[in-house]
C-alpha cells in the first residue's frame, strides 16, 4: 500500500507520536522513508549580517537529525532532506516529485503565533497548506495508536456526500480493500450549535436519518464492491458525533476530505471540522485532497 513515505519531522514531543507511526509504517511495508525538515536563518534587520548561511545551517540540521533518530532508522531505507524554504510549499513539490504515497505530519505550529491554533477551530498553517496544495493524503497523528503495531483493521470515513468526500472514499475504499479493513461511512446529519437547523424539526428525525442512509447506498455502492461495509447516520455538531463514532467503533483510522463542497474547491481553506477532528486526541486521521478523476 505505502512504498514512499514523507516524514515532516520536528524535535518536539507534540510531533513524536507522528514519528513513531512513520517509522513502523515505513518498516512494516518496507517503504522508503524521506525525512523532511524546513529550517529557518535567523531573522536578521537591515543592515545586519546572519552569522550563518543557508548551507551551513541545511548542513548542521541534517547532522542534528540523524544523531537524533539513531540506530532507529536501522532496516529502513531512508534519506534526509532538510531545505532551508518555506516548509508548506516545498513539502507540498517534494511529494509531487518523489511521487509519495503518504505525507506524515503532527502537530505543527509556525514558532511566531500561538502555538495552540486549535483552540480558535483553526489549524496550524504547515497542516493546512500542505493540505491544500498535495493531492498525497496527508496523515496527522496526535496520539498513540495501533498503527504503530499493524495496519488499519476498522477504518471510519466521514462524509457530507459531497464530490469532495467520494474522493476521499474511493482512497479509504482501496485502504480496506488493501488492509481487509472493515470500512464504516459515516454521516451527520448537522443540527447547527449556534442556529439550529429549522428543516430537521418538521418532522422526525428517523426520516433524516434513512433518506441519508438510502442516498449513501445510491451514490457509493460502486466504489465499495469487494469491501466489507457499513452505513451510518445520525444528527448532531459534525466535529462532536465523528470523535464519538470514531470511539465507539474503536477506528483505527479516520478518513476525511480536506473540505467539504465548496463553490471554489481548488481554493476553499481546510474545513473546521477536519481541523478540529485531526488535532483533537483521537485516530489517527487521513486528510484526502480531492482528485478530479474516476475512482481507480
């Protein structure tokens, strides 16, 4: 399934569960591992030197990196690219380029803004860039999970059942075909938190719940031949009922497009409700970009 793996590695503990899931995926499916690191020279005023260069700078951080992994990186087949760019832009061409299968991030911040973007439903801007400009799916790892001892076995992929989330199904879809996942497609029917929803209290909400069940089986039945599957739906805060459901069918994974429909989708940010799943402490979760072309 994973033949080339980028690791977007930091020395801080915040990104260490995403470097262990990164390193026992690359062992496991003997997949080559790029570790990536953007540095930045120190900021400097007009008139003043930088007592380093880029060179130096690139050099002495591939150093720092490989005597921080050690012998950990014995068995796999790795290499070390540090660049000293903005990470986000050139993270989205290195996977472009190598033709990666995953990008691996934690949580990042930019060292210049509060470094808990998450508490405004904000993501962090390596997270949400990269996201935005790859179509390489992109995992965000927060916390300990057993992807650090086998692969997927029950695999959740959230859905709005818009174009952008049958993208992303098509990928969780070949995941659990790959893996023998038993794959479950889930959709919340949003109730809205500040403006309730008016339309879902007309009439019962069982109503809601077997339309969105029914419309699920129409629109994804061709893409789920061969996998073991279920349907699922309920009402509530989108972010709130994915974390829920994650935990009551014990996942694995969690699969989510990158946005939900937008009218510009090539320019729409990362959707709230991704952001606030993804660094929230749950499973892992796979960001899917959305690919305008069949299911393959």
């Amino acid at each position: 399934m994973f033949s080339k793996i980028i690791l977007a590695a930091t020395p801080k503990p915040s990104t260490k569960h995403a470097t262990d899931t990164a390193l026992a995926l690359a062992r496991r499916h003997n997949a080559q591992l790029i570790i990536y690191h953007a540095c930045e020279l120190p900021d400097v005023h007009w008139g003043a030197q930088s007592s380093i260069t880029c060179p130096e700078l690139v050099g002495d951080t591939r150093k720092a990196i490989a005597e921080h992994f050690g012998t950990r990186l014995d068995g796999i087949d790795h290499r070390i690219h540090v660049v000293c760019r903005m990470p986000a832009d050139d993270l989205a061409s290195l996977a472009t380029k190598e033709g990666a299968d995953l990008i691996v991030m934690g949580p990042h911040s930019d060292g210049k803004t509060c470094p808990v973007p998450r508490m405004w439903g904000l993501v962090d801007t390596n997270i949400a860039r990269v996201s935005m400009q790859t179509v390489v799916p992109v995992l965000v790892v927060s916390r300990p999970s057993p992807l650090l001892e086998r692969d997927p076995k029950n695999i959740v992929m959230c859905t709005d059942l818009s174009t952008p989330s049958e993208s992303a199904l098509c990928h969780a879809a070949n995941m659990a075909r790959s893996f023998g996942a038993t794959l479950s497609i889930f959709h919340v029917l949003d109730t809205g938190l500040a403006y309730p929803s008016p339309k879902y209290y007309v009439q019962d909400m069982q109503v809601f719940i077997d339309e969105a069940i029914a419309r699920m089986k129409r629109k994804y039945a061709h893409i789920l031949n061969g996998v073991e599957h279920k349907y699922e739906a309920w009402e509530g805060v989108p972010y709130c009922e994915i974390l829920k459901y994650a935990r009551w069918r014990e996942a694995d994974m969690l699969v989510l497009a990158r946005h939900s429909s937008a009218k510009d989708s090539h320019q729409a940010l990362i959707g709230s409700t991704v952001v606030q799943v993804a660094l929230s402490p749950s499973s892992p979760t796979l960001i899917v970009n959305y690919r305008a072309k069949p299911c393959a």
